[in-house]
C-alpha cells in the first residue's frame, strides 16, 4: 500500500476537497461553511495561509489547512462602552464577512461566561460549548 503523503494543496484539489468538507458536515450533522481556500487565480486566499491535501498515490484523500480566524476582543470593562459596541456589531460582521471571514469567535473565562451570555447573544452570537470542545496550541513555544 503507497503511504499517504502531505503535500501543498493546489486549486484542481477544490473538488475533493468540497465533497471531504460535505460528508464531514453530514457524519457530523454540522452545517459549517467551507472557507474559500483559493483565489480566481488559484493562490491561496489571505485567509488561509497553509493548506495541505492528505496524497496517496496521486489521489487526495483528506485536506487540512489553517484558517485565520476573527475573534472578538474588548480592552476594558466599560459596560456602556460595551453597550454601544454591541450596537454596532451587524456592521463590524459585514466588515468582516467581505474580508471573507466565515465567522466571529469570542472566548470567555468560563468565570464571566454567565455574566456576559446576555449581552452576546443580543449581539448575535451563540454559546456553543456545549458541542465544541476548545483546544489550544501555543506557538510561542514554538519558536524558541
């Protein structure tokens, strides 16, 4: 059996990699968009600095890549600060979504997540801890 290699994702890989993404989504009973990993001229989208296809034999069969993500950050504890953000927020996701962001993460200390739930979730977010796990890798370590 040839061995499956990593190799540098390429623009003719988007088919497969559409239909890995879609039978993903149904095992899983997920609905998650498929970020746009290439542009019309078949380099990678700003979004996605690295992606790789999972290669046996000349047959890709299975993709990886890293995409950048958009994640809500507040300096400061102004709760009318807050509030007149929260206003705002439709248009800081239009933003983001012409940037071809596919969504908008917010971590919370799990100390303030009650506090702060209501005042999210009017601004259009939704809690999802419940069927996602948070995992983290430090890339400072990394580097020294």
């Amino acid at each position: 059996m040839k061995p499956i290699i990593l190799r540098p994702a390429c623009p003719s890989d988007i088919d497969a990699i559409e239909r890995f993404h879609r039978k993903q989504n149904e095992r899983d009973g997920t609905d998650y968009p498929l970020t746009r990993i290439f542009n019309a001229d078949g380099s990678l989208s700003r979004n996605v600095p690295v992606a790789l296809v999972g290669d046996r034999g000349g047959e890709p069969m299975q993709a990886l890549y890293v995409e950048r993500t958009a994640e809500l950050m507040f300096a400061g504890c102004d709760p009318k600060a807050t509030a007149f953000a929260r206003r705002d927020a439709d248009a800081l996701c239009a933003v983001l979504a012409w940037q071809g962001y596919t969504g908008l993460h917010c971590a919370v200390p799990v100390a303030l997540a009650k506090a702060i739930a209501k005042p999210l979730k009017a601004a259009g977010f939704e809690r999802t801890d419940d069927r996602l796990a948070h995992f983290f890798r430090d890339l400072r370590e990394v580097t020294r």
